[in-house]
C-alpha cells in the first residue's frame, strides 16, 4: 500500500483539524474519507473490490463465518459509503427493510439497527423514540463489564440523532460517573473513557496517558499490557480517541503509519496480531487509524 501526501518519515499532524462543533459521529465518518485521499489509486481499487467481495447475497455484510450479520453490516456500510458505492448501499438497505427486529436485542445489536435504519432511511425512528431505545437497552446491561465502551457507543448513536454539545456533554459526565479504569483495563475502554472525558469537558491529560502507555512503537497499541503486540482494533480506537482529545500525536505518528501499512492485504486491513483473516470490521478500523494521522 502506497500512501498520498506523505514526503518524510514524520509528516506533519494537525490536531486543531477536529473542531469541537463537528457532530462525533460526523467526525469518525470525516475520518474515514481523509484515509480514503490518503491511499493511492491501486489501494482504492483494491479496497472497493474487497468490500464489494464480503457482501452477502442478502445485502447484508459476511461475519467472520461468511454469514449475513447486522454487526458487520454497519462496519460494511461505513465503508460502502465512504467509497460511495451506490448499487452496495442499494442492496444493503433492502436487507435492513427485510431484516426482523428481535426481542432480545443486545445494546450493540440495537445501536446498530437504529444506526442503520436512520442512514439508509429505513423506516427510521423519530429523535425521540430513537434516544429512549437506545437508553432502555443501555440500562438493560449497565451492569455488563466494557461499560465505558458501551457509553462510547451510546454517545456516538446518540449524538447521529442529536449532534448538539450540551446533549452529549451532559450524556459524558453522567456515563463517566459510572466507568472506572484500573492498569488492566483494555485499550478500547481507556480509549472510549478519554472521549467521554472529551465530551464531558474535562482534563484529559490523565485519560491520554492511560492510552499512551499501551502504544507499543512499531506494533502500534496493544489491548493490554500484557499483550506480546498490538493490534489494529486497539489502535484505530485509541488514536481516534487522542485525535479527539486533541492530544499531539506527531511523536508516535511514523511507527503507528508503518503499523497501519503493514496489515494493509489484498484490499483488506488485517487486525495486526498475527491473525490472517480479512474482513470489514477490521478494514474499517484500519481506515479509521489512517484518517486519524490524516493531515
């Protein structure tokens, strides 16, 4: 993989690009489209192809076992989108029109069906059916561990609905009241924890560091301390998160780029830790990653 606009081994990271107005959502999905400007011509193609190849004949996105799945169907329609892929985005609304509403819908599950709905205009819910949803289901597992990353998710839905900063710093300090991060707390919650800390207006310079110290260089950032490597699930969300928080990232730009360029195969973004598997909830965590480092 070939990237654009990098002349040196230490591009230059503009963290002001992210301004604190810019819907979250909004933001991820700008980032998305700055990693797409970064790939060279062949790399796109390459993309295009892979996620057109991991669309099922439903219309929905393959899971790891090549089955329709709801999940990976939101990672899938990230990535049509951004590629603008219409006749994909086509035949991925049809499979959400025909998809069956389940009574016992996890909180994931129902962030993704109301997500999907609402982008692809599917019958969607109104604002505020929508946001009572997605907090009854949040309640339902309050006790689950991950809770800051499920407070994450809850944000992000949330905020697609009512992208107002008032609406999701009060949603940041009442889910940070409840989220405590320890030394073996995994890089997704530490990363979800600093955004929330974002949201909720706070000093972040604690949260950051937390993050920081899983980076593990030319391996990029590793679930736990633990962990002999890094990932590209850990990364993406853990510089998505500093991007966020405005945190300086030219320092550890260079190694996690390299990182990054290293998973890129056959137009897929593998997940870093040795396993081969290539499918689109990593490819979009790969794209994220790079728009995070995007200029």
């Amino acid at each position: 993989m070939c990237l654009n606009y990098f002349d040196s081994a230490y591009p230059k990271i503009n963290c002001m690009h992210l301004t604190r107005h810019i819907s979250l959502y909004k933001q991820m999905k700008r980032l998305l489209s700055d990693a797409l400007f970064m790939l060279d011509e062949e790399s796109k193609s390459e993309l295009a192809r892979f996620v057109r190849l991991r669309q099922h004949p439903s219309g929905a996105f393959n899971n790891r076992a090549g089955e329709a799945d709801l999940y990976y169907s939101l990672f899938g329609f990230w990535l049509v989108e951004t590629l603008k892929e219409k006749r994909q985005l086509e035949a991925l609304k049809h499979y959400v029109a025909a998809e069956k509403i389940g009574e016992n819908d996890g909180f994931i599950q129902t962030c993704c069906r109301v997500l999907l709905r609402r982008e692809l205009k599917v019958s969607p819910l109104s604002r505020v059916r929508a946001f009572f949803t997605l907090v009854k289901a949040y309640r339902k597992e309050r006790e689950a561990i991950n809770l800051s990353y499920r407070g994450f998710v809850l944000a992000l839905t949330i905020d697609r609905f009512f992208p107002l900063l008032g609406i999701l710093r009060y949603i940041g300090k009442r889910l940070l009241k409840r989220t405590v991060i320890d030394e073996n707390s995994p890089c997704s919650e530490r990363a979800a924890r600093l955004v929330l800390q974002t949201l909720a207006g706070e000093h972040t310079e604690e949260g950051s560091q937390a993050v920081l110290a899983l980076f593990d260089g030319e391996n990029g950032f590793k679930a736990f301390h633990q962990t002999p490597t890094g990932d590209m699930l850990s990364t993406a969300v853990a510089l998505f998160a500093l991007r966020y928080s405005r945190t300086d990232l030219r320092l550890i730009a260079p190694e996690c780029l390299q990182f990054i360029q290293n998973q890129f195969y056959g137009g897929a973004f593998l997940s870093g830790d040795g396993d081969p598997t290539a499918d689109v909830e990593y490819t979009f965590y790969g794209l994220l990653a790079l728009g995070a480092l995007a200029d």
